[in-house]
C-alpha cells in the first residue's frame, strides 16, 4: 500500500520517503499510548481528529510513532503549505533561535519584524501606502483589525456574514457563524457583532449582484452605516466550506463600504499566501481590502499572523495600541521570511493552480459516478467537495465522517468543514508530488464505493 515519488520532485522539506504506508493497526501501539497520556493530561475540549501522533513531516507527508507515513491533504490546516520542515524555514528558524529568541519588538526592536511588515505592504493587494502589525493568531490578527477600524471611524458595529469564521476567542467567536463546535455555551458574546447572509452559490441559487443586494438591504436595515465600523469577510469561506461567492458579491459589498465610510476586512488567514493560486485570494475577485488579515501559512508553522491596510486607518490607533508580548516574534519572523521567500520565488501559486486542476479533474470524475458528491469548488490548491443526499439535496455529513475515517485509516488525512459538516476539503502543501497527490485521490475514490 505505498507509491513513491522521486526526491527530486519535492519542492522542500525533510528527504523522508514521498510514500503512504501503513505498517500496523491504526492507531499504532506506540501512538495509542501517547495518545493515552494525552486523554489523561489534556483538557478534553482539545480533540484529535486523527489516528496517529506526528514526529515527523516533510513533502506530502506525516510519519507517526510506529513509522506508518500518512498523506498529507491537510496541510495542519493550511499552514504548512511551502511544505513541513522546509529546509530554507527550518535553517532560519535555526539561525535566529541560535542568535535572538526574545526582546519584545515593544521594547527592543528588530530588523526582522520590520522586513516582514515590508514584505506584507509589498504583496497584499493594492499599490496604496500600507502599514502593517503583527501578532501571535489569526484570532489575534482579527481582534486587532476590529479595534483599528472602530478606531479610525469613531463607530462600533461589525458585520459578519453567514458560514464565516473568524477564531475562538470572545470576539472572535461573535464574529463565526457556526455554534457547534466553536461557540456552544461560551457566551455572552462581545456586542455589536451583526450577520449578514453570504452568497453561497450552491444552495442560495443567487448572482453575485442578487446576493449583495440582500446583504446590503439588510445592513442598511438592522445596522445602518452611520453606525458601521467595519465588514469583515473570507474572500473564500474556509471553516463555512470553501465557498466561493457568485462573480460580483465582494465587488458590490466592497464598493458600498467605499460609498458609505465603513472598512472592509478581508480575512485571508486561511486564503493567504499562494494557497489559492494567487498570493491572496482578493486578487481573483478584483478587490482592494482596507485591511487584511493573515496568518497559517505566512511562517512556515511557526505562529505569527498580520494585520495589513491603509496607512491613515493603521495609524489611527494611538502610540502602544496595538501590540503584545510575542506579537512579531523574531524566530517566527525569520521563518516568514524564508516562507516568503520560497512562496515568490518557487512559483508556489503556480504550484496551487496545478494542484487544484489535478484535484478538480479527479473529483469531477468521481462525481459523474457518485452524484452524493453534489459540488465541487475552489480556488488553486483550496477545494471543497460537498456531498448531499442525491434525492433531496439534504446535506450529509454522515458520509462526510464516514469517508475521512476510512481514508485515514488507509494513510491519507482529509479535513472536514462545512456550515452542515458535509464537505470534505482539500488543502494539500504545496510540495507535494503528482504521483502522491493522484495515490490518494484513488483512495477516497475507492473508499467512497464502501460508504
């Protein structure tokens, strides 16, 4: 049960062998007992979703405990996507760690944090002034956007939209739609959070100029834009299911936020950094955000996110503001660079492209003999394949649960997402080979027969 791809094929990470193999029961003796300590020492609102404990990683895959070597669709949920341990992050973590840990950039500040703010106004889109500020999540980056548009308008409400998600801490928490398992008995919430529905092409059935209308109308309605500091919306819903808005919609919210002295947000912590073929998935839409978050993939792994915008709504907050004790960490900067550096001159967006016309191509197929799998959508190397109940369209998250486990237990990790829980999402590193990617598609293809 293994296919190998020459190393030669790789675009980064550890020299581990570019192969699926399973070698014991799943999960192994050595992962069940780690896994045991784990049921004993951490809180059990901490879940694992997958049979294995991970020592190693590089390419398209993971190597657990007991040497089974899993393929990698996940990407530890789009962070790793210039590939696990690559070998130019892994020496400038190294680098850095062996000369500088710590000062607090608040304090004492270095030239690295500073680079990765050039690097951040250089490539999000727009040829505006830019200023940026880093932090420690993408929650964190989220957060801080708020507080940066509320200051710079001088009002207080947020609208949101249906499917989104936005993080797991009270603000954030207000700001993500679905309840379980992200909100479910952690409120109150922080106020002024609003909804707005969302285009959601596969089930609403609406343009892009249909969808925004009905946003807009219902914004103007219940918050009124006297009152609006701010829109924030995935440009690509990630958590709500990969969904794509109808041609038009950011185009239409967008503008109106123009006309009406409100800041539009673009979340692109999941979106961000070539995973959708474009360094970010504004771009596909046409759109300038004012602000821009970002996070997962910026380091390479290590935790860093960004807040990105106009220079006059960045500079709205007063001196020691925005800020934080690790917030632009000089290690997690050094990664972001190297991770910076591999995205532009790897050609990484290229990469997703191909990456999402391999995984389109099999899935259509497997649609044509599976009509469970009711959409297929995405952009680059971030795609979603929704499955229904073929008769009524009734979402089926069941077979959703059902399919991952069994694709896991034959070495190949899949996520699940969706506002229903029935989408299957494909956020492979962008390392990874041909060969591997096209074994696993096999193996969903083969394990769907059996569900």
């Amino acid at each position: 049960m293994s296919t190998t791809m020459t190393p030669d094929a790789l675009l980064g990470g550890p020299s581990l062998p570019q192969e699926r193999r399973i070698v014991t029961e799943l999960p192994g003796p050595k992962s069940a007992e780690i896994l045991e300590r784990k049921a004993a020492a951490v809180a059990a609102g901490v879940t694992a979703s997958m049979p294995l404990v991970a020592v190693a990683a590089g390419g398209g895959v993971v190597v657990d405990a007991d040497g089974n070597s899993f393929t990698d669709l996940g990407s530890g949920i789009a962070v790793t996507s210039v590939g696990n341990a690559h070998p130019a992050v892994a020496r400038a973590i190294a680098d850095q760690a062996a000369a500088l840990t710590h000062t607090c950039f608040m304090i004492s500040p270095y030239e690295s944090y500073i680079a990765v703010a050039e690097a951040l106004n250089r490539l999000t889109p727009g040829d505006h002034d830019k200023r940026s500020a880093l932090f420690n999540s993408g929650a964190e980056a989220v957060e801080n956007a708020v507080k940066i548009a509320r200051k710079y308008t001088g009002k207080q409400a947020v609208v949101a939209f249906d499917h989104g998600y936005h993080g797991r801490t009270n603000l954030t928490m207000a700001l993500t739609a679905k309840n379980r398992p992200y909100k479910s008995g952690f409120g109150p919430f922080a106020p002024e959070i609003y909804r707005a529905p969302a285009s959601y092409p596969y089930r609403d059935g609406l343009t892009g100029a249909d969808a925004a209308k009905r946003a807009i109308d219902l914004i103007e309605k219940q918050v009124g834009s006297e009152n609006l500091a701010a829109v924030i919306i995935e440009p690509i819903q990630g958590e709500g299911g990969f969904i794509v808005p109808a041609d038009g919609f950011l185009e239409a919210v967008t503008a109106w936020c123009r006309e009406n002295d409100v800041v539009f947000i673009a979340d692109e912590v999941q979106t961000g950094f070539a995973r959708t073929g474009a360094m970010f998935a504004s771009e596909h839409f046409g759109i300038v955000p004012d602000l821009i978050t970002t996070a997962k993939g910026i380091a390479g792994g290590m935790p860093l996110a960004g807040v990105t915008g106009r220079a006059e709504i960045m500079d709205a907050a007063h001196a020691g503001g925005l800020g934080g004790t690790y917030g632009g960490n000089p290690v997690a900067c050094a990664a972001a660079l190297a991770a910076i550096d591999a995205y532009e001159n790897d050609d990484l967006a290229a990469r997703a492209d191909r990456i999402g016309r391999l995984l389109t191509e099999r899935l259509a197929a497997i649609q044509q003999a599976d009509p469970r799998l009711g959409d297929i959508r995405g952009r680059g190397a971030m795609i979603a394949a929704e499955f229904v109940d073929p008769t009524t369209g009734e979402p089926d998250a069941s077979l959703v649960a059902q399919l991952a486990a069994a694709c896991a237990q034959q070495g190949v990790l899949v996520l699940t997402c969706g506002t229903y829980g029935n989408v299957i999402r494909f956020l492979p590193p962008l390392a990874i080979g041909d060969e591997l990617l096209d074994d696993a598609l096999d193996v969903i293809a083969s394990e769907l027969t059996k569900i």
